[in-house]
C-alpha cells in the first residue's frame, strides 16, 4: 500500500459528488479476482474463505499469481478453493514482482470488471459486489474504498493506530460511519474496467512499490475518473516489526521517485514533507555544532514533533478503543514511517542524479 492522501472532504463539498454516468447503463455480470500471491501460507486459507463468502450474485472467476513460492501457498490455495468451489487458475510469476504478476492475471480475465486483492487483507462478504455497484452507479474507470487497518500483535495494532490517523500521513484514509462517495486521485486496491487498460496499457514491471500509484496517475492523465466509496472496505494486517514498517516505508519512498521521474511532476505536496523533515535535522544536527542557534530551533522542531505524535497517538488510540500503554509504540511508529520514507526518497534522488 502507497497511497499518500485520500482524504474525505467536508460534506457537500465537490470532492464529495459521484461521476455522473454519461454512456449507456453499465451491467457487471461477471467479476475477475486478481492476486499476486509469494508465500502467503499463513494467510491464503482465510483469502479464499473471504472470497468464497462474497454475496455477489454474478459469476467470479479467481486469477492467483504466484512468485514461485516455497512455502506451501500454492497447495494449500488450490486445496482451499476446491473445498469451496471457487474457479481459480494459478498463474507463474518468474519475475516475482507485484506488477508482473498483476498484468499476468489481467491477460488472462475475462471479467466485466477486474478486482484487484491481496492475500494478506481481508475482505467483508460485500466487497466485490459494492465495487461492482459502484462501477455501475458512475462513470469511473476504477473504483476503490478505504483501508481499515487491524493489528494482532501489540506492535501491528500501534502501526494500525498509526496509519488510522492524518499525522501518520503516508497511506492515510479517513474511516468514516458517512456514506461518501467522491472523485479521488489514488486508491488502494481498486476494481477496474477492462477499458482502463485498454486505454493507458498494464501496470509498469519497473516498478517495485507504488505500481497501483503510477497506474491510477496514467488514468487519470488520460482523462479517467477514479471513485472512492466509503462503503467499501478493506482489513489490512500491518507489518509486526519496526524494521519491516522500516523497510516497507523506505521502499514506497524510494519508488516514488521514480513514479515521479517517469511523468515529470510531483505527485502531491504532503509526499514531499517526509524528506524535508529528514533534511532539516540532519542540516540543522550538523549546523548546531558550531551555531547555537540552529540547535535551539532543532529542539523545537523535535518538541513540535514530538507534541504532534503525542496528540494524535492519544487521540486514535482512544478512538480505536486500545489501551493506553500502547501509546509508547504509536508514538514510535510516526518516525519511522516519516524517516524511512523520507530517506527513500532522497536515496532515490541521488540514485538518480548519480545515473544522469
């Protein structure tokens, strides 16, 4: 996930309007699940349950991808879905990369509309069909929903807290009990019409992270809409280390740049906070050895700092019902989302000054 801003507006405001329908009524009949899939052992059994107890009334075919795993994923998938009943085809995926497998299954559907999940989230029993509703209901090329993050571990719960608040910035939608549906520039996920690939071609196999970013970005410079709709809803399982949030932070800023190089623009300004965050200290840090200035105004940027993750650690903490000795990792979380992907992104620009 790399969606750095999908916020809902006030109400009545116009990013709140749904893209009115201008062609013919739209019918989605028939549903293509895709997936890539690399040991996923632990989560592939609840994938299909979820799969299997969607109450879309149209045929689903289920198109898996898998990066050669080791683990047992395949077997225990193909076990799953014949147990259910689900039609599902395995697909190789030499490469190992998301995009690579993605665009693997997208040649191979048929469906009226292609959704696109993950093994490691978790999906209510009326997710493909509100997606399909949704696609049916606007004229948007792709339709998505927002993220509900859920944790097990104390450590996966304090990311969860974390990523459920607008300090956290980066992958940051807010759950909201108002049924909005509006124009968004990224979606996490998302369902898509064939005519969307038609229209702009697969997913970018250069990319490893931010490939559902760069894709919904060529949509939209192609004049297509995208959708979200708050009644669509994902559960994700947030990493349960420091160092795998670390590393999977410093990934998305690393591949921004390159989404950002590619098309010549910036994708939005808050992408840009985490690096200048990161610059400021290490300017300011080596500048407060000989000015004791700077090291004054270092301090109060880390006090500013440390008061932002305070106040909004405390306040999703108590909205989200968990106990309050969970606050120390909250607060442990927000730089490391910030520092990771800020050092992404510069190690990305200096890769690339360094290629030119």
């Amino acid at each position: 996930m790399a969606a750095d801003e999908t916020l809902t507006g006030p109400a009545g405001s116009a990013h709140q309007r749904v893209p009115d329908r201008s062609d013919k009524e739209r019918r989605i009949e028939r549903i293509s699940i895709i997936a890539p899939m690399l040991n996923e052992a632990a989560h592939v059994e609840q994938f299909v349950a979820d799969v299997a107890a969607q109450d879309f009334t149209g045929q689903v075919e289920v198109l898996v991808a898998d990066g050669g795993s080791t683990d047992g994923s395949v077997e225990l998938l193909q076990s799953a879905a014949a147990r259910t009943g689900l039609d599902l085809t395995v697909l190789p995926n030499p490469a190992r990369w998301v995009s690579q497998g993605l665009n693997a299954c997208i040649r191979r559907a048929s469906g009226d509309l292609l959704v696109r999940l993950d093994c490691h989230s978790r999906y209510p029993p009326d997710y493909v069909r509100l997606c399909a509703r949704a696609t049916e209901e606007s004229d948007a090329l792709a339709v998505g929903g927002i993220v509900v993050p859920r944790g097990h571990t104390p450590t996966e719960r304090a990311v969860a807290c974390a990523m459920d608040s607008p300090f956290g910035g980066i992958g940051w939608m807010q759950n909201t009990a108002e049924t909005v549906r509006r124009e968004s520039d990224v979606l996490t996920y998302g369902a898509f019409l064939p005519e969307a690939f038609q229209r702009v071609g697969l997913f970018d196999e250069s990319l490893l992270r931010n490939q559902d970013d760069e894709f919904t970005l060529r949509i939209r410079r192609a004049g297509g809409r995208l959708l979200l709709d708050s009644r669509i809803k994902v559960g994700y399982t947030p990493r349960g280390s420091y160092r795998g949030v670390f590393r999977q932070y410093f990934q998305y800023g690393f591949w921004k740049v390159r989404v950002m190089q590619k098309h010549r623009q910036v994708l939005s300004g808050r992408s840009l906070a985490p690096p200048a965050f990161v610059m400021s200290l290490a300017v300011l840090a080596s500048a407060a050895v000989f000015i004791p200035l700077a090291a004054a105004v270092l301090l109060l940027e880390l006090a500013a700092y440390t008061c932002g993750a305070l106040f909004f650690g405390l306040r999703t903490v108590h909205a989200r019902r968990e106990p309050l000795r969970l606050l120390v990792r909250v607060v442990a979380v927000y730089p490391t989302f910030h520092v990771a992907y800020g050092l992404g992104m510069l190690w990305g620009v200096l890769r690339l000054i360094r290629l030119r």
